[in-house]
C-alpha cells in the first residue's frame, strides 16, 4: 500500500513539473510575442520620424536655396 501512495504522488509531481514547463513554454512564447510586436511599432515610429525630419529640412533647404538664387540674380 505504501509503494501504491509512493507512486501516485511521483505521478503527481511529474505531472505537475510537465504542467509548469508546458505554463513556462506559453508565457515565454507570449513574452516573445508581445515584444516582436513593440519592436515592430518603434521601428514604423523611427522611420516615420525620420521621414518627417528628412522633409522638414528638405523643405528648409529648399527655401534657402530660392532665397540664394533671389539675392544672386539681384546681384547681376
């Protein structure tokens, strides 16, 4: 009777350690998954900003560059 109460509760540990490896896998995945996501939103921010930077001094570049070409012709 002892040797059955041994093995039913070895059963029962086993159970539960595959029970919390299986948990561990799951949350690890989700860990994974959650930060692939973040990962994927920063860098569409970084290039948006980046993109809107380029443009804003592309524009400013422009304007500095009429305003050379305006006081050049007045110069001839």
């Amino acid at each position: 009777m002892k040797v059955d109460k041994t093995e039913s509760v070895l059963l029962d540990i086993r159970q539960t350690k595959l029970t919390c490896d299986e948990a561990k896998a799951k949350v690890m995945k989700e860990i994974e998954e959650a930060f692939a996501k973040l990962i994927k939103k920063l860098k569409e921010r970084k290039n948006s900003l980046q993109k809107q930077v380029e443009e804003h001094f592309n524009e400013q570049l422009d304007e500095i560059q009429q305003q050379e070409q305006k006081w050049l012709h007045l110069l001839q």
